[in-house]
C-alpha cells in the first residue's frame, strides 16, 4: 500500500522546490548555487528545476495561494535563525492545497493500480490541521 505522502515526495516536494528555486533566482538575483545551499540540494538539481526537467509534473505556478505560500517560505529560508517548523507548517499548507485540488490524483493512480481513483476521496475530505 501506497500513502498520499509517499506520492507527494515524488510529485509535490520536487514541484514546490523548483517553485521555490525560479523565484529565488528570478527575485532574487542568486546564483543556482547559492540556490542550492540554501535548498539543500545540488546545484544540478537546481538546473534541473530552472529549465523545467525535473519538477514540473504538477503545475503549481498559477496558484495563487501556493504562490503565497512559496514566498513566504523563502523569506524564512533567506532569514537568519529561522524555525524549521515554521517552513514545514507552510510546505504541508501547499502540501494539502495541491492535494485537495486534486493536482496529485494521476500520481497516485500510476503509482498504486489498486487505488481505486473513483473512489478515492482522501485528499479531498481529509481535514489536516496545522
């Protein structure tokens, strides 16, 4: 068995973080790898997500609330001293919206055959407090 959150490390993660890695470059003015460190990831990876070959499989840019959410995510990376569980409280945010509106459905279809996508209502009911 296959859990949402599993998907979403294959899907979501990778999509928030090329959001997160466009806009600290377009915004910004940082250099990939500076981007990098401050993702926590290789500067190749960083290319991967500016030129739109990794990431991508879910579009989040026109959300406006993802998009607010991503800012505000930045603002905490670039801070000093900043609390790490106040960026995972916002990752999970964008986390649940893009699940809720259904952006992760055709992952988890194609990871998990046994799911049956008719029936499946779990990201959509689910309430997630945080």
């Amino acid at each position: 068995m296959i859990i949402p959150c599993e998907i979403a490390t294959k899907s979501v993660l990778p999509a928030i973080k090329a959001a997160m890695a466009k806009e600290l470059i377009r915004a910004h003015g940082l250099k990939q790898s500076q981007v990098a460190e401050i993702l926590g990831v290789s500067q190749s990876a960083v290319s991967k997500y500016v030129c739109e070959i990794r990431g991508h499989g879910i579009e989040i840019d026109n959300i406006e609330e993802i998009r607010f959410l991503v800012n505000d995510m930045i603002v905490l990376l670039t801070k000093e001293g900043f609390r790490r569980v106040e960026f995972l409280r916002l990752f999970c945010q964008a986390c649940v919206i893009i699940r809720k509106k259904g952006l992760m459905c055709g992952f988890c279809g194609k990871t998990d055959p046994k799911v049956k996508m008719e029936k499946c209502d779990f990201c959509f009911a689910a309430t997630f407090d945080f």
